[in-house]
C-alpha cells in the first residue's frame, strides 16, 4: 500500500465524502452508538484518522466533550474536519503520533478501518504503540477493522476456506486488496488491508492492548454480534498495564 496513493484520493473525495458516507449510515451510527457509550463529558478525546469531522461532531455534541484533538493526514479532509468540529487537526499519519506534542488523553479512536490504510504490518504496531502511549493510565481506546472472515460479506464457505487457510499457512498479505475507486470523472488506485482476528489481536498485544470487549457489527445494517465472523470487528481496548 501507498500512503501517497491513499492520500490523492481522500484529498479528492473530501468535498464529497458526507455522501459518499451516508451509503454505510446505518454500520456508522452504531459504531459511533458504541463510542458514545463509552465517553463522559469530562474525557479528553483523540479522534485519528477524523476525516471529514462529521462523526466527531456528532460524537463531541452527543457525549459533550469539550477538549478534542483530531489526526487526519489528508490536507483537504483536515480543513472541512476543522470547520466540522472546530478541534485542532494536525495532519501526521498515524505511525507518526509520537512526533505530536499534544500530551495524554481519556480516550482514542481510530474509525472506519483506519489501520486498514496504514501500509504495512510494521507502521501498523508502531501506530498502536503511540497510541498505547498516549492513553492516561485507565485510558480506553476503540478502534474497527475490515474482517477478512466476515461470513455475513464474504460467505460461510469462503470464510471457512480463509479460516483453514489461516490457520494453517498465514500470511498477511492476503489481506491486502487493490481497487479503482470512481471520485468524480477520475479513477484513483486505491488499496485496504482486510485483518483476521487472530492477526489485528497479535498486533495489538505486541503493542501493549489489553482487549476489554471485541465486537462485530454487519457493514450493511449495524446488527451487533458476539461473534468475530458476523461483520467488521470493533475493540474496546485498554493499556495491558491496567
């Protein structure tokens, strides 16, 4: 994956990106439900990979928070997510967090599969490990993942192979998949990483996380589920020293 290539395209779909969101409406709302649930209004939040800052607009008025700090990459994404949620936005990838002079917080979230876009298996547990590090003691932070064993998506025979499959030769970079993604009157090459539980849960073990409650919700309707393979996977996490 190219964090350049990743780049061009949020950048390009950022004026469109609230209609382009409103397909997933029912998934969002009940990740952001989660979230909110979670929250007080006396938490301090950082929000990565905040978008266009919509969600985090409605997350901050719904729980009242009053002290936010956004991460957003894309320049063009970051403006409208300044306007949306009126936070400070600095504009670092996510493996980069450490550079980032904005002390602890309550709270972390990285939604809609933001680890997902991080290229590689590497930057993906040196984010978790800023992130690790910017969480108070007792602090939580939630994040979801595209499921690659998703039987609900993918199908129970499919999902069953992958599992197998999995289980008995991993490798990771079946997870990665290639797209064009239509914005406008131009085509971008975009790329995603789709994560088995067994190895977003490695990662974030590595990194310090101690899982509190894992969840799936179904990408079409929001349905909850207890099991990993009914949708994408949503954690509830904590520093393993808690």
């Amino acid at each position: 994956m190219n964090n350049d290539i990743t780049l061009a395209a949020y950048d390009a779909i950022a004026p469109v990106y609230a209609e382009y969101s409103s397909n997933k409406q029912a998934y969002l709302d009940a990740v952001d439900d989660l979230v909110m649930s979670r929250l007080s209004a006396d938490m301090r939040l950082l929000d990565i990979g905040a978008g266009d800052g919509r969600r985090l607009a409605k997350i901050k008025q719904g729980v009242g928070l009053t002290d936010c700090v956004a991460v957003e990459p894309s320049a063009k994404m970051a403006k409208i997510c300044k306007e949306q949620a009126q936070v400070p936005v600095h504009e670092v990838f996510a493996e980069k967090l450490d550079e980032l002079d904005i002390g602890q917080f309550d709270a972390v979230s990285a939604l809609w599969n933001v680890f997902g876009h991080v290229p590689s298996s590497e930057a993906r547990l040196t984010a978790l490990r800023h992130i690790a590090a910017k969480l108070k003691p007792g602090g939580i932070f939630m994040m979801d993942v595209n499921n690659r064993h998703n039987a609900i998506a993918y199908g129970p025979f499919n999902v069953l192979q992958r599992v197998i499959i999995d289980t008995v030769n991993f490798d990771e970079r079946r997870g990665d998949a290639s797209y064009e993604w239509q914005i406008g009157d131009q085509t971008f090459q975009g790329s995603g990483h789709l994560f088995t539980p067994g190895e977003i849960e490695n990662l974030l073990k590595k990194a310090g996380l101690k899982i509190v409650k894992r969840l799936s919700l179904n990408y079409a309707t929001g349905a909850v589920s207890n099991s990993p393979y009914r949708g994408q996977l949503f954690y509830i996490l904590t520093t393993s020293g808690n």
